[in-house]
C-alpha cells in the first residue's frame, strides 16, 4: 500500500520538478551591475536605495521579485508613473534583474526610537 501511495506521488511530482527551472533566470542578477546601472535612480531613489524624493519609494532590501515583477509593470505599461514609465521601457529582462539585485541586496538597519 505504501509503495504504491510513493510511486503514486512519485508520478505527480516528478513532472513538476522536472519542468521547473532549476533557478529562475529572472531571479539570477547581478548586483554589482545593477548598482551601476542604478546611478540613473539616485536622483529619486537615492544612491543606496532610499528615498529622496517623497513621491518616490524605498527600494533598499526590496525583495526582487517584488523589484523585477514592478519594473516589467511599468516597462509593459500595466503601472503607469510619469518617470517611470519612460525610464522603464528601454530596460531588458537582464537590465531589471540587475537593478533587483542590487537593491534587494542593500541591508537596513532599523533603529528603535
């Protein structure tokens, strides 16, 4: 009963596993290169990620799925902001998982008051 129960699940899984990737190549950037690449971001992101334009928000320690699957939204259109969305267009999928990895890369140091 047992072993037929394993390789029942065995058959569900296997296929799964195999048809994943092994690791996302849109998870896979590089952070030095997003970090030069983010020069372009400091005017409103600050140059470690955190803010300094009031309409713009903290990407420092950002998860970067969050980063990457908001940059392809504004490059796509599906979010819309004035800068953004222009500054988004040009990006390729390496380009953004490059700036994900970098800004998710940045620790913060939370102080208690």
């Amino acid at each position: 009963m047992l072993d037929r129960l394993l390789r029942s699940a065995f058959a569900v899984v296997l296929p799964l596993v195999l048809c994943a990737p092994a690791a996302s190549p849109a998870l896979a950037g590089d952070a030095e290169a997003g970090r030069a690449k983010a020069k372009a971001c400091v005017m409103c992101h600050g140059e470690m990620g955190l803010a300094t334009n009031p309409g713009a928000p903290n990407l420092a320690g950002q998860p970067m799925v969050y980063l990457i699957e908001e940059m392809k939204n504004y490059r796509s259109g599906k979010r819309q902001d004035p800068v953004m969305s222009v500054i988004a267009k040009p990006l390729t999928d390496a380009e953004i998982a490059d700036l994900a990895a970098w800004y998710a890369s940045i620790e913060i140091e939370i102080k208690a008051r």
